[in-house]
C-alpha cells in the first residue's frame, strides 16, 4: 500500500513539474492567446448541430448530454495549417497555441449542439402529441 501510494506522489509530483515549465513562460501566453484568436476566426463550430439534433431527437436529455459530451472530446486538434504556421515557433509558443485553440474551439462548439439538441428534443415531443392526438381523434369516430 506505501509503495502504491509513493507511486501516486511521485506521478503528481513530476506531472507538475513538467507542467510549470509551460504555464510559467511568456511564450506559452502568447501562443495562448494566438491559438484562441486562431479557432474564432477559422472555426465555426456549425458542424455539431446535427449530432445534437439526433441525440435530443432520439434519446432527448440523456442524448443531448452524449452529444455535448462528444463536441467537448473529439477531434479538438489543430488544423495542418495552423501547425504548419507554428512549426518555426518555440516549443512553449507551440503548446500554449494547441491549448489556447483547444479552450476556443469547445466552447465554439456548446452553442451548436444545445440548438441542435433543443430543436430535436422539441420536434420529438411535437411528433409524439401529435401522433397521441391523432390517435385520439381515430377513437372518436
């Protein structure tokens, strides 16, 4: 049990000492702040309105959950260009641009997917009374 526990320190430990030497840097900001006006010019973050609409369409909140969830995980690397404009760039510069264009790029992705999400939820619940009413009036012939 010690010796899981040392394990765990020492891990922590030198995760946080490889991170500082990034978070410190001037360079690791300004790629920061770079890489976040880099996502907002040149990504729209349109393309999760259908992954939202299916998942709110077919499964409602527990679908729309699923859809946020995948917007902020997949794919969030950066584009060939933008890693062809960085390459000549100091490695700090380098991480703090993938980590600024990161950040912008999933919260570019909450709007799209919560419409979407929203406009399936409601259609399905439009879909569903109108096929009970429309039942409902079989009946009273």
């Amino acid at each position: 049990m010690k010796k899981i526990i040392c394990i765990m320190l020492i891990l922590t430990f030198s995760n946080l000492v490889i991170a500082r030497k990034y978070y410190t840097s001037d360079d690791y900001y300004k790629g920061k702040i770079d890489g976040s006006k880099y996502a907002e010019e040149n990504y729209s973050g349109g393309g999760w309105v259908p992954p939202g609409f299916i998942g709110g369409f077919t499964l409602s909140l527990i679908g729309a959950g699923l859809a946020l969830g995948a917007s902020q995980k997949f794919s969030l690397g950066l584009t060939d260009q933008a890693k062809l404009d960085i390459s000549q760039k100091e490695e700090d510069y380098q991480a703090g641009f993938e980590d600024g264009y990161k950040e912008k790029v999933k919260s570019k992705r909450l709007v799209p997917v919560i419409i979407g999400s929203l406009v399936g939820i409601v259609l399905a619940i439009g879909l569903f009374y109108g096929l009970e009413e429309a039942g409902d009036d079989e009946d009273d012939d």
